[in-house]
C-alpha cells in the first residue's frame, strides 16, 4: 500500500521542510511513503527547501499557477506514481502531520474513500472573524448543494483512495475544497471526517488575501459546478424566474388590454414583460440543451476515469 502526501505549496521556504519533516516515517498498513511538493512558481527557496527536508518529488510550476491547479496537478501526478491513498496538507504548518494516520484510517478500513479533517471551525479562537463567517456560510451552502452533513467543506487536510482520486476532475483554476465535494457527491463517492487540530499561521494567507474576492471567486466555482452536474434545474430555475417576473410586470398590462384593447399607457412594462418572457423561453431552452451536454461529459469522465485508473 503506497501513500502520497501532496503539498501545494507558493513561497512558503519558513514552513515546508518543517512540514516535511514532521511526516510520520512509519503508518500501520502503509508499505510506502512518498512526499510531492507542487511548487506553485514560487519566488523564494521553496523548491530548495523541499528538497533538502527530504522530498520525494518537486513538481514545478513556472508561473503561480493557483491552488486548484496544484491540487489537480498533485493528484494527477500522485496517480501516476502509483499512489493507492493520497493525502493533500497545506505547506504552512496550520495541520498536524502527526494527525495522518488518522485521517487515512477510514480509507485503509474501507469505510470511506475521501476523508475531511474537520478543523471543528466553532471551536476556533484564532481564525478571523471574517473567515470563519465566510466558512460557515461557504459550508451550509455545500451542505445544501450535497445534502450531505458537512461540517467543514473548506478544510485543505483531506484524503483519497486511488478510485476516488481517479473520479474527480477539477475545471477551476482558483480553488477545490467545494467542487471537489459537489464532484464526490453526484458520484456516490463515500465521504468520512475526522476532528483534526488547526493552528495560527505566522503570517498572511496566501490564498485569501481579500475575503470578498475569495468569495467571488468560490462563487463562481460553485455555480460552475452546480450548473455542470444539474444543469436542467438550474437553468430551467432561472427560465421559470424570467417568466414569472415577466407575468408581475405584465399583469396591469394585460388587464388593462383586455379591458381596453390597448397597451399605449403601459407601454414601457409591455416591453419589459416581453423582454422577460423571451429571457424566461430561452433559458427554458438552453436548460433543455446543458442537460444533453450533461450526458456528453459523465461519457467524458468515465473515460478519463478509466485513462487514470
């Protein structure tokens, strides 16, 4: 059995060895341990670090690429290595590597295939207030979206088996913690969580650095990703929206037609409402087409499910 610690990781040369070097060297059921650095165009000693900490492998980026494209490209390489349980665990000491025997223990007893290291975000004291709303808020919706009892979707503390590693297909460039749990669960794919520490990082974070544009940016990804595995709904939701707001704007206007047979005094909320109907029609429409598209892409991913297994 071979695990493979993933670690994105962008101007980080404070904590990455330590990182490294606090990655248990034994795991009961683990043949082999391997640590991936994604060096995600990091400006400093990174790289350099990594390796003399003890990496494994340093998979460079030229460019800062972003935390989503180091993550897939971590699993994707980690595959290629032969990686039976892959684990990913951020590059700034907030996670205990000691905690990784636990977070794996549910995959090698077969009781789930992705493991979260809930960080338990109530009990948090140090995380900024604006973070930890933006966590709560970003969770609930995961929570809804999944109807799966989440408890912490933003934890970066995670783990894979092979198969499941396999199944997820990342499309964002910005961030994975909710697309990759949107993914598991329109696949079926058994998640479990674990309680696990979250420490104070040292300084700013490298992702975040406004919580308004992370927010934008989650946003987007998690309508990207809604409207990918259910698109009929959400697009036959927005045509339905259209229409009926066209009916409230186009109400007096239609009695006063009937009444009258004319429209000349609602003249502007005639046009509004026909504007709306046609929006609502074509919204109807393009749900009608994403949803045979949907079909194309499961073809798709069962393909390239079957390449990286």
């Amino acid at each position: 059995m071979k695990l493979i610690i993933t670690i994105p990781a962008y101007n980080e040369e404070k904590s990455v060895g330590a990182v490294i070097r606090g990655i248990p060297e034994k795991i009961e059921g683990i043949d082999e341990i391997s640590i991936l650095v994604i060096n995600d165009g990091s400006l400093d000693r990174t790289a350099e670090e990594a390796k003399q900490a003890g990496a494994d492998r340093i998979l460079s980026h030229t460019t800062n690429m972003g935390l989503a494209v180091s993550f897939r490209d971590g699993l994707n390489e980690s595959l290629a290595m032969g990686a039976d349980i892959i684990v990913n665990i951020d590059a700034d000491l907030q996670y205990n590597c000691r905690e990784i025997p636990h977070l794996i223990k549910p995959i090698l007893e077969r009781r789930a295939e992705i493991v979260l290291g809930d960080r338990q975000i109530d009990k948090i004291s140090h995380m900024p207030r604006g973070n930890l709303w933006g966590n709560k808020i970003a969770t609930g919706i995961i929570r809804m979206i999944t109807g799966l009892p989440i408890r912490d979707a933003q934890t970066g503390f995670r783990a894979f088996s092979r198969d499941a590693a396999a199944r997820i297909h990342l499309t964002g460039d910005y961030t994975y913690t909710q697309e990759t749990l949107i993914q598991a669960a329109n696949k079926k794919i058994p998640i479990a969580q674990i309680p696990v520490e979250f420490h104070r990082r040292g300084d700013s974070s490298r992702l975040i650095s406004s919580i308004f544009q992370y927010a934008r940016y989650a946003g987007i990804t998690l309508f990207r990703s809604v409207g990918t595995y259910h698109p009929f709904m959400v697009f036959m939701s927005i045509g339905l929206g259209f229409i009926v707001a066209g009916l409230v704007f186009g109400f007096r206007v239609i009695a006063h037609f009937f009444n009258t047979g004319l429209v000349t005094p609602y003249l502007p909320s005639a046009l509004l409402t026909t504007v709306l109907l046609i929006l609502g029609g074509l919204s109807m429409l393009f749900a009608l087409l994403a949803d045979m598209n949907r079909t194309q892409r499961m073809l798709s991913e069962e393909i390239l499910y079957r390449l990286k297994k």
